[in-house]
C-alpha cells in the first residue's frame, strides 16, 4: 500500500476510531444476553460473565445447557474490537486501518447477530449501532484519504 503522511482530517478520524473501538471492548462488560427461567424471573449477562461460566453450569437458569455451548464463543466479541483498535492506532500513513476495519465491523455484526441474536440485550443493541457508526467513519476516512489535501496547492 501506498504510504501517504497523515493529515489533520484524517488523525482525527483515526482518533475516533481507536475511541470507538474502545467503548466497543466496554460494552462486553454491560448485558449482552438476556433470558428469563423456568420460574419466570429474567437473568442479563456480560461476555465476561458468559466467559467466567466455561467448565461450569450457568447458574439460575433453565436453558444453562443451551447458553453452555455458546460460551465458547464469547471472546469473538472483544477479540474483534481489539484488533480493529491496534490496526487504527498503529496504522498512520497506510489504507490498512480502514480495511480492517470494515472487516471488523461485518465480522462483528455477524458474530452478534448468529451468537445471541435470539436473546439481545442491551449491550449488544449498543454494539451493533456502533458497528454501523465505526462503518460510517471508516468510510469517511477512506474518502478524506482519497480526496486530494487542499495544502499542497
């Protein structure tokens, strides 16, 4: 890829990038699953509460079992915004950051949406909308990166 030095615009865009990547790993600690038990009662829990669950019976609810082979799956979701945060902030001049990023963002997408879709919480509402907001800024900053800068006129 080609090398082109980093402007304001686009420092400010990678910026909010890395921003957004980082409340996207804070939202794995808010609810990301909810359910209800047999008895009626509602239950929410984090990807790191999911996470704490491996080897063990989710306690409280009737469908553990079910819940039980997802838990395995549940570092996808703050593995993704990890490695979309390294790659905006340690990419500067190069188009690599926007790439990942964008496949981070369909890859987060669709590992919310086929994991838990059937049991969204608030958390994971959150982290969908900001997937779409990452995408809309990841566009933006292929565009300024595109555009010519007015400065070297």
């Amino acid at each position: 890829m080609v090398k082109i030095p980093e402007n304001k615009t686009r420092k400010r865009l990678r910026l909010l990038l890395c921003t957004l990547y980082l409340f996207e790993i804070f939202l794995c600690t808010m609810p990301y699953i909810q359910g209800n038990t047999s008895e009626g009662k509602f239950y929410s829990y984090s990807v790191f509460d999911m996470i704490s669950f491996w080897g063990g019976q989710i306690p409280g609810t009737a469908a553990g079992s079910a819940f039980q082979t997802y838990t395995y799956f549940m570092p996808i979701f703050f593995v993704i915004p990890i490695i979309g945060f390294f790659f905006c902030a340690l990419d500067k001049e190069r188009n690599m950051k926007n790439i990942a990023s964008i496949i981070c963002c369909l890859l987060g997408v669709l590992s919310i949406l086929l994991i838990v879709s059937y049991s969204l919480s608030l958390g994971s509402l959150i982290a969908l909308l900001l997937y779409l907001v990452i995408c809309f800024v990841t566009t933006m900053s292929m565009f300024a990166r595109i555009t010519d800068n007015p400065q070297k006129h």
